[in-house]
C-alpha cells in the first residue's frame, strides 16, 4: 500500500495544494472513493482530468442529473428496442444480452484497464442515489438478472464524486469515502494557477485583474461569487479585448463575464459609487 502513496502530484494544467494532492494518493492506496466539495467553479471536475493525466489513465465521466438514478450507472435494458425488433426487425431477440448497454460504472468495471471515473455532481440526484450504490461501490460488483450475469471490475477504477453540497449525503455513503473540501485559492496560489493557463500574461495587468477580483469577492452583497473559471474567461477576454493595466485601473471591462446576475452587477456598481474602506480598486464607472 505505502507503494501507492505520492503518485499524483497535479499535473501540467492543473495546479494542486499538497492537503489535496495527499487526499487524492491515500484514496487511490486505501481503495476508496474520493468526494470532493467546493463552491462552483474551483476545479472539482477539472481534477478527475487532471488524475486521469497524470497517471495515464482513460476518463469515464457520469453526469449526474435531478432524474438520474443509480441503476443507469450499472446497466440499462433496453426492452422498447427488443420488442420493435421482435415485430419488425429481423434480429435474434432472444439473446437478451443484445439489449443490455452497460453505464459508466459498468464500464468502468469491464474495461481492461484501470480508468478514473468521474460521478459528477451527485448531491443533483435524489436522497436514495447515493445509498444504491453503496453495495457496487464497495463490491466492485453487480449482477444483471436479465442475462444472470455478475459483472466484476477487472480493475477497481479510481472513483472521483463530486458535489456541491446542494443537498447533504447520507452518512453511510460519507463513511465509505475519502473526503477532501477544495478551498477558495488565495491570490498567491491563484497566480500560480493563471501563470499555468496564461504564462505570458503582463505582469502588472495580472496584478491589477486579481486585485480587482479579490475585491469582487468580498463583496457581502453578491448573490454568486466569480469563481476560479471565471477569473480565467475573463483574463482571456481582456486578453483579446487589448486592455492595458492603465485601463484597468479606470474601469471594469467585460464585467459580464465575471458576474451572471443582473442584482449582482447593480450590487457591484452601488459598491463603486459608496466606497468603504481601503480596500476598493480605483474605478470611476464600469
């Protein structure tokens, strides 16, 4: 197990603090699941990518959706098919097993090598989601009744859950996970992580954008923060847009990209116009 440890250490587009990376090492070692929480935007998804690089490993990634249920991740029996084909088709519609399409998860099991799997915003599906996948999750297991058939992983996949905390796990799914909260980054590491997507960006423009956001951010008034993945679309549009730092230091160019709510952008223009504190940027408008 020891062997195990220390394999993931990011990887070229994806910067990782050391608390993360070790989580990422001890549930690939102990077998486990990995859940990972955080605000929207901080690199959740982006970090099974990141796993799958780094150790050379195939992406299989199951988005999870308010409709979704745990069976589809396992199998689905596609009997609409069956009996078209029964009345119209010319195919053998008694070899069931010609309509069963495996999921992701069954995938994940049959594929001949190790893959990383991504379930993707689990807290989306109902309460039940979770708990019905506790047994194939600890298994690695699951049986197909229509064709009596138990299908084993070849190979235990790196299971990477995502959640935005919408809505709260049940313990016993909790217990059976290693669990890793990715915290906002500070303007230090954020720069480390632009320098990764922007390695030629101007210096002082870069100083002025994360002053900027920073600012943004503490902003108690705001309904939804600029995320990580903003900051970027938005360093990209400047990019392209031709903005200089002097500018930047006049106005808020493409203020659309970083905030999504109309109350928001109101929010942040009334903050402009009643400043408090030191902390405010030197803008005069948008």
């Amino acid at each position: 197990m020891a062997a195990s440890f220390g394999r993931f250490r990011g990887s070229s587009t994806y910067i990782v603090s050391e608390e993360l990376s070790n989580s990422v090492n001890v549930a690939i070692a102990l077998k486990k699941p990995l859940l990972i929480k955080g605000e929207p935007g901080t690199g959740k998804t982006m970090l099974a990518r990141s796993i799958a690089e780094a150790l050379g490993m195939r992406l299989l990634v199951w988005n999870i959706k308010s409709t979704s249920k745990a069976q589809e991740g396992l199998y689905v029996y596609d009997t609409v098919q069956r009996l078209c084909d029964s009345q119209f088709g010319d195919n053998d519609v008694s070899d069931v097993s010609r309509y069963i399409k495996l999921g992701k998860l069954g995938e994940a099991f049959v594929s001949p090598e190790q893959v990383v799997l991504l379930i993707d915003e689990i807290d989306k599906a109902d309460l039940e989601f979770p708990n019905d996948l506790l047994w194939e999750l600890d298994q690695m297991s699951f049986y197909i009744p229509e064709t009596k058939q138990t299908i084993t992983a070849v190979h235990r996949p790196v299971v990477v859950i995502t959640s935005n905390a919408e809505k709260e796990l049940p313990d016993a799914f909790l217990r059976r996970c290693i669990f890793h909260y990715i915290e906002f980054p500070d303007a230090e590491r954020m720069k480390e992580i632009v320098r990764v997507h922007y390695p030629n960006l101007e210096k002082k423009l870069l100083e002025q954008c994360l002053e900027t956001f920073y600012w943004i951010r503490s902003l108690d008034s705001l309904q939804k923060k600029p995320s990580t993945s903003e900051l970027l679309d938005w360093l990209q549009a400047l990019v392209l847009g031709g903005i200089s730092p002097r500018r930047m230091g006049e106005e808020i160019p493409f203020l659309g990209v970083l905030l999504k709510k109309n109350q928001d952008v109101e929010a942040l223009l009334w903050s402009l116009q009643h400043p408090r504190g030191s902390r405010r940027p030197q803008f005069h408008g948008r």
